[in-house]
C-alpha cells in the first residue's frame, strides 16, 4: 500500500450528476451574466476552457469578461446554488464505498489529502455534509481568491498537500485517486502514482487520446486495497 493518498472531490468521493453538462451549464450561466460584449461560444469552444490551463485568462476576455477573480467568484456562487439544489433532490449523494475506504485508510494510519478544483467553501460544506472531514489531514480546494494556477491539471496543489504532509519521496509513496484526465495529468506532473476511479466506465471512450495515462484503473475503492 501506500504512504499517502490523494483524492479528487466531485465523481470520485461525491456523485455530480451529468458532469460534463453540470459544469458547461455553470459556465454558460456565468457567461451570460458577465459578457460584456455579449460573446457567448458554443459548447466546443467552452469544452477547451477546461483544459486551457492558465491560457483561460485569455478566452474569458475573448468572450467579454475582463475580471478573472470576479469570474471565479460568480462561477462558485452559481455552482454552490445548483449543487444545493441537487442535494435536495438527492442527485447529489456519497458514493457508498467511500466511508469504509476512508476508515480504513485511516486505521492504517495513511495520510489521506483532498485536491480539488471546487471552491474551497463548497468543498468544505461538502465534507462536511457527509461526516467526511474527520479523515483528511489536508485539503486543497480552489476559490476566487486563490490563483488558478494552482487548479489541475497544474501538479501545485499536489506538491502544496504533499509537503503540509511532510511528505518525502524519497522514502514513501503516494497516489492521487481521481475520476478525470486532469487528475491524471496532475498526478503525473506532481510525479506520484496517478489511479483512474472509473464511477461511469462509459464515459472514457477517448482516454488512450490524454496526455498522460493513468498507472491504475478501478471501478471501486475498495479495489485500492488490492493495489500494492
């Protein structure tokens, strides 16, 4: 096993229904408040924000919006809105191996991290929701005011967890356990083992197209304890 595990939020902990369209329809929402010449791009032209790294500064001018960090904070007050929403209709729930992986870690005295791309407040209400926050010793999730530079598939975030957890390569291992590309990337980048939690198996038909590939494919947490 390993010495440290990091975790993803959103499809690999929690279930976020449609991903793909949950996050455009907050983009698309976000853009439509926020254009100021009116510019908004269709769905193609949105899918590369995701992966633009930190060229996305310049697509939001390119659609009329001038101000990143007023971009991210009224992208995360949509997305928290939308997400509570959800909650209440129960489309957005723990996965149900996810407390026993917790525990379990936990009992083997691993240290366990979170890297998000979400606000760092939804994050939190999130973890907090569902009794999760007792097992991570350290939590990185993003907000408007925080540098986006910092958001997967950039290894930052990585590094910045793996070093409050005083974490050294040359004499332990870690993971990062996430459901997207971006995760992979990062993980590769941040130079630990990346693992691919596949909750949907229908929803990577182009992955052998990434940049990077995952060291590992799981449908389940519980198949983390057969990886050594």
């Amino acid at each position: 096993m390993y010495d440290c595990y990091l975790f993803d939020l959103d499809n690999c902990l929690i279930h976020i229904p449609n991903p793909g369209e949950y996050f455009d329809n907050v983009l698309f929402e976000t853009l439509k408040k926020l254009s100021s010449n009116g510019s908004l791009p269709g769905r193609s032209e949105r899918n590369t924000f995701w992966f633009s790294g930190d060229k996305y500064l310049e697509l939001l001018e390119k659609w009329g919006v001038s101000d990143g960090e007023f971009f991210w904070k009224y992208f995360d007050e949509i997305d928290f809105k939308n997400r509570k929403i959800l909650l209440e209709k129960d489309e957005i729930f723990l996965y149900d191996d996810v407390l026993g992986a917790l525990k379990k870690l936990s009992s083997d005295n691993k240290k366990i991290g979170l890297i998000s791309n979400t606000a760092n407040y939804i994050a939190d209400f999130f973890l907090d929701k569902f009794g999760l926050s007792q097992y991570f010793h350290e939590t990185f999730a993003l907000g408007y005011d925080k540098d986006q530079e910092f958001a997967k598939p950039s290894p930052l975030g990585i590094l910045q967890v793996l070093k409050k957890l005083d974490f050294d390569p040359e004499n332990a291992s870690a993971m990062m356990i996430g459901d997207s590309r971006v995760d992979i990337f990062a993980a590769k980048r941040a130079n630990i083992t990346s693992c691919l939690i596949k909750r949907d198996p229908h929803k990577y038909p182009h992955r052998n197209d990434w940049e990077a590939h995952p060291d590992f494919e799981i449908e389940k947490l519980d198949d983390l304890f057969r990886i050594s």
